[in-house]
C-alpha cells in the first residue's frame, strides 16, 4: 500500500511517500523557520498562507511515483495550530476527493512516537517520550495504536521552554538549536537550578519555573523581558548550558524511571528536541534500557511519519470520512 503523508500541523509543511507503513520513498520538507524568526516564535496567520503557498510544489516535489499510483491519503488533523492544520486537511481532502481514493486523519503526537519505531523491531512495551515544541509526555506503548499516557508538561513543553529561554537570551527563534551550539564547552554546573516536580504527580513536568530562574539570572531579580542582560558573554553561555542540563537531565530521569516503573523493555524517543546532543549523551550515559532515536528527517515535523502511522491507522479503523475536523488538542486515551 502506497500512502501520501501531509503534514501541516505548526510551521513545517511536509509531503511524503511511504510504502507498507515503513519504506520510505520520498519526505519533502519546507521549514518556516525564517519567516517567524522576526516574530520569536510562530505567528499562525503567516504559518496557515505559507502552507498554502507551498503545498502544491512540495506534492510536485514528493511524487516520485505517478499520483495515481497512491492508494490513502493520510493528514495530520491534530494536534495543532487549527488554522494551520485546516490548509492541510482541506488539501488531503481535494486529492482525496479527485483521486477516489481513502483518507484517513493522523494523530501528530502519535506520528512522532512512530517516527522511531518504524525502522526498528523495537521491544514493547516501550515507554514512547514525546519531546517537540508543542508536547511533552510520556507514553506506555504496547503496541502501535495502544497507549497508556504516563505523564505530561503541566505548562511550557519542552521545546517551548528551549525557544522561550533563547528569546530571554537574545538569540534567534528556534531556540532549541541556538541553546545547544551556546553551551558547547561551557559549564552546565555553573547556575545550580531545580526542574519542577509536580506533588503527587512524579511523571508530569514543570519548565515555567524554571524559565523565571533562568531570567532572574540573566537579568536580576525582578528583571522582565524588556530588562536589558546583566551578566557577560561567559556567564550567559554558562546560563544556556546550566539550563540545558537542568531541563534535559529532568526529562531523562523521569523517563527511565517511569519506563522503570512501568515495566517498559526499551525506550523511544521522538519530537524536534530529541536532535539535542546531550540529551543523547545524558540517555545513553543513564539508561540500562535500550534507547531508539528517530532516523535523520524524522525528528522534527514531517510527512514520512504521518504517512507511515496513517497505514497502520487505516488498517485499524478504516477510512476518516469527509467531515473530518482540524483538532487543537487531542486527549491521551488508554486506546487511541
Ligand atoms: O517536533 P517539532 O518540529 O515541532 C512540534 O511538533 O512542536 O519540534 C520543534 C521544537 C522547537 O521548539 C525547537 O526549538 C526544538 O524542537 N528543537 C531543539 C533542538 N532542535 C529543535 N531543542 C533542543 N535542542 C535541539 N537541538
Ligand atoms: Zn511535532
């Protein structure tokens, strides 16, 4: 079965082939990111027109195979931007329509969790992280479509705390990779902060407070976003790295513990920020578990993972119908 992906759910626009849920056969991606760098971080209006501007080049660009020749067509329809994820659906829905073929609607934070599964004979149960700029959560997979959510950000998600700490810094949007490039060689014990922990809630994280520690030490006690830095070249690099360690150091221990806990065979990892380095270097120095990564072009937005879970979707619930809706947010049932 050859299945066209669409991806359209924040500030990537991706189109892809894949065949039987894992062969890859073409993943066009067009990134945003300098669009919303002046703005600091994703302005939906600009994000919803440019998706529309590019979706029918990116198709062009993905149809390695005559169009024809495709038999589903699958979307992300949340969650997300819901302006964002319409352009998306409205355009899997014409082909759809024009094609006479199925279609069927993804769940974006399930595709990330697959992302690193589908090249792997991966041991279940795993704990699945999800860690990207909107989510961050930890999942009991038991099978692809069977999911116990285990724990989850209670404010900022992971990348969010990444960009918004970037901004605080002066560097460019997204942050993620600006924080990780600043605080090579630099000291990650310099500024001793605490992550979150919420009572009675050992999974769920916390970055907000976090973030404010991290503000008052670029810029005082009290200091606000407009409070011009106070600390030097050195310290702030210092601050990007004591930040990084502090926030990825409480994503890896939660994990294994939780996978622990849960009695989860194998760990797997999926979203933008699980290209952070260190965090590799902090999973692979702390896990007995084994650890899988999404393949290179699987780890940010994309449409080869929204193609490849939307197989196995399909093949589980058959066909979305035609009134399928944009979601911004979608609940973590037991049984998605
Ligand atoms: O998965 P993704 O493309 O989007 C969502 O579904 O949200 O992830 C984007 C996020 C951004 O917040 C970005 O700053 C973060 O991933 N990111 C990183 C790194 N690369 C991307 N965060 C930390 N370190 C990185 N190297
Ligand atoms: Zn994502």
């Amino acid at each position: 079965m050859l299945v066209l992906g669409i991806e359209s759910s924040c500030d990537e626009t991706g189109c892809a082939l894949v065949k039987e849920g894992r062969t890859i056969l073409s993943n066009v991606i067009a990134s945003q990111e300098e669009i919303h760098r002046p703005y600091g971080g994703v302005v939906p209006e600009l994000a919803c027109r440019r998706h529309v501007e590019v979706l029918p080049t990116l198709l062009d660009k993905a149809l390695v195979l005559p169009l024809n020749e495709v038999d589903l067509i699958a979307v992300a329809h949340g969650p997300g931007l819901i302006g964002a994820l319409l352009v998306g659906i409205n355009f899997a829905k014409g082909l759809a329509l024009s094609l006479g073929k199925p279609l069927v609607g993804v769940n974006h934070v399930e595709a990330h969790i697959y992302a690193a599964l589908m090249a792997n004979p991966v041991e279940l149960p795993a704990l699945g992280l999800i860690i990207s700029g909107g989510h961050t959560a930890l999942i009991k997979v038991s099978e692809v479509g069977h999911y116990e959510l285990i724990g989850q950000t209670q404010d900022d998600a992971i990348g969010e705390a990444f960009d918004k700490v970037a901004k605080l810094l002066g560097l460019p949007y997204p942050g993620g990779p600006e924080i990780e490039k600043l605080s090579r060689g630099a000291n990650p014990l310099t500024y001793r902060f605490k992550s979150g922990q919420i009572k009675g809630r050992p999974f769920d994280f916390s970055f907000s407070g976090l973030k404010t520690a991290v503000l008052y030490a670029a810029k005082g006690q009290n200091g606000t976003s407009k409070t011009p830095l106070t600390i030097g070249e050195e310290q702030i690099k210092n601050l990007a790295a004591s930040f990084q360690h502090c926030a990825l150091t409480s994503i890896v221990e939660k994990s294994i513990a939780a996978a622990q806990l849960h009695r989860c065979r194998s760990i797997i990892i999926g979203g933008g920020v699980s290209q952070n380095r260190y965090l590799r270097i902090l999973f692979e120095s702390a896990s007995p578990l084994p650890l899988y990564w999404p393949a290179p072009g699987l780890s940010l937005d994309n449409g080869a993972m929204i193609a490849a879970l939307g197989y196995h979707t399909f093949r589980r619930k058959g066909p979305s119908d035609m009134n399928l809706e944009p979601l911004t947010r979608i609940p973590w049932t037991n049984s998605s």
